[in-house]
C-alpha cells in the first residue's frame, strides 16, 4: 500500500515537471523569439523582448503550483461529494475552482513581473495569453480524466455484479444436492398417501411438489413470467394454511391489479415478504390476517404485504433477522440497482412491506 502511494506520488510529480518543460519550451523556442511590436503608426518596432534574458521558467513553476492544488481539488475534494449526486453543481463547482486558481495565478504573475528587473510589461500579456491555453488544456484533460475514471467505475461495478451472479448461481447449485431424489421421493409419498385415504396428507405433498418443481425447474431463466410467480405465491400460502387446524383463525387476501400477463421479473423476488409474514405475524391461537396487494403499471411493479403484529412475537422477529429479506435487499441491489424501493414499517399492529420495481429505466 505504501508502495503504490508512493509510486502515484512520482507519477504525479513527473507529470507536473513534464508540464513546467513543456510550456517552457515553447515560450522560449517559440513564443518569445518571434514577438513583434507595432507602434503607433502602425509601423513595426525593433522588437528586443525576444533577446532579453527574460526567463518564464518562475512564472511556469508557480503556475504549476495553482494548476496542481486547483486539479486536487477538483479530482479529490469535490468530485467524492457532489460527482456522484449532482453532476450539475460539479461542473459549476469545478469551473469556479479552476476560474479564481486563474485569477490568483494572474495576480502573482503580475506581481512576480513588476517587481523583477528580468521582465518588461509586454511579458505580462504573453504570459496572460500563455496561461489561457493552459487551463483550456488542463480543463480538457480533467474531463478525460473523469470520463475514464468513471468508464472504469462502472467496467468495475459490471465485473462485479458478475461476480456475484456467479456467486449467488453457485450457491443454488449447492442448495440443488441432488434435488431430484427429494422430488421423486414427494411423487411416491403422494402416490402412497392417496392410497391410504388420507387426503389432507396427499394435498399437502401435491402443493409442496408444485412448489419445488418451480424452484427446481421453472426459475432457470434470469426473469420469468409475473403469473408463475404470483402462482407460487398462493400455492405457498395454501401450504402454509395447513399447519393451522382451524382455518377460521387465518386470512389471506390477495389483490391484483393490471395487465400480469406480460410483466417479467427475476424469481423468488416476491416471496420472501410471504414467507416473512408467515413467519412473524400468524398466531395459532388468535385470529390472524395477511394481505398482498400487486398493481402492474406500464413501468412499474407495485408489490405489498401487510400482516398483523402479535406483541408477544416481537422479540422473536428482532432477533431472527430475517435472513431472507437481507439476501433480497442484496439481490435488488444487483438486479435493480438504482431501479427499486423497498420500505418496511409498523401502522396500526400491522408490519407492512412496500417494494417497487421499476421495470423500464
């Protein structure tokens, strides 16, 4: 770390030496030499600037000074706060920046040029004229700078988001061990327990195989058709409906509004609310009621799910954490990054979970 700080530290030096010599070279071989001074009638001057032991090397250093702490600025004071947010007042706060680093530096070449017996006032303008066109350079190279530095921000963010594709696919194959033992094992079950008669038994084995072969088979793509996922959804509901022995005691009410027939987004994206809500606010003993509200707009998808809160199940919510949901809030990041809003929040002994997905960005 040490190493590669130091090393960007020459490498900024380098440059700035390289930008003194530059310059200099061309006030001295090219600027200086071939100045021509017309008087008043409009007939040329013997012009001595040029032969004078003049040297813009000073003036060139202290530029570079002002040049240096302005681009700083710019590239690492300003651009962390206000690049990312607001491009607009970046620009606006870059160009005041680079507007008074050219006044000041103005002001000091004029002081460094009345005061030195080395230059005469025609100086002053040539260095005027000079420093103009190195800040126009130095402007346009800032913007390259940016441009680049932020094609590799998102190149980054791109191999990223990879990575944890990656990841997240090779973490489902594991949960996969050889998924299609279980799920023939479900078929002899339901075959075994239609043949006892014991048809509750049979419905719920029928449900749970709906269930996995949709995870198992039907998720492969990385967006799928709304409708299997709202299918998914009331078959996980009528599965969970049978650990509760009266049915009275529980309500799920499901809501849907808009076109589902076309919208597409990625799987398991809704469920982990469903499951939360099971989780945390059904009580066996006490009337319990969960609503699930989708509205599919032309750009947008509007998802909630509202369940009753039972006080003494709070502890028990605040201290599982609900793994489920923090892996969701780590997929919508990287499925829709900057695309999606998620608010969770307690109204009147209900928890509601509000997530919009943003389909056309």
């Amino acid at each position: 770390m040490v190493r590669r700080t130091l090393v960007k530290i020459i490498l900024h030096l380098l440059f700035w030496m390289g930008w003194v010599l530059f310059f200099h070279k061309i006030l001295v071989l090219e600027v200086i030499p071939n100045i021509e001074i017309y008087g008043d009638s409009g007939n040329r001057v013997l012009d001595e600037v040029g032969s004078t032991s003049a040297d813009p090397l000073p003036l060139l250093i202290v530029g570079a000074f002002f040049k240096a702490m302005a681009s700083y600025l710019i590239l690492y004071g300003i651009v962390r706060r206000h690049f990312q947010k607001n491009k607009v007042s970046f620009i606006l706060i870059g160009v005041g920046v680079l507007g008074v680093a050219f006044f000041v530096e103005s002001l000091v070449a004029k002081i460094i040029i009345d005061h030195s017996n080395s230059y005469e006032s025609i100086h002053l303008d040539i260095w005027n004229n000079s420093n103009m066109m190195q800040y126009l350079i130095l402007t346009i190279l800032l913007i390259s700078y940016l441009v680049i530095e932020q094609l590799i921000l998102l190149d980054r963010k791109y191999l990223q988001m990879e990575k944890e594709k990656l990841k997240s696919e090779l973490s489902f194959l594991k949960y996969q061990l050889n998924p299609h033992l279980l799920f023939n094992t479900l078929n002899n079950l339901f075959s075994m327990s239609q043949a006892s008669g014991a048809d509750e038994v049979s419905d719920g084995i029928l449900k749970l195989s709906g269930i996995m072969r949709y995870m198992l088979y039907e998720n492969k793509e990385s967006q799928i058709p709304l409708t299997k996922e709202i299918d998914f959804l009331k078959q996980y509901a009528d599965l969970q409906l049978l650990r509760v022995t009266d049915e009275r005691k529980i309500k799920v009410d499901f809501t849907i509004e808009g076109d589902t027939s076309r919208a597409m987004i990625p799987a398991f994206v809704l469920a982990p609310f469903l499951e939360n809500a099971f989780k945390h606010g059904v009580d066996t003993t006490k009337y319990s009621e969960i609503d699930v509200f989708l509205k599919v707009l032309d750009d947008k998808i509007q998802f909630e799910v509202r369940n009753k809160i039972f006080r003494n199940q709070k502890k028990l919510r605040s201290n599982e954490g609900g793994i489920g949901i923090v892996n969701l809030k780590k997929r919508l990041k990287i499925l829709f990054p900057n695309a999606h809003e998620l608010n969770q929040y307690e109204l009147d002994d209900h928890y509601i979970s509000k997530l919009t997905l943003h389909t056309k960005t």
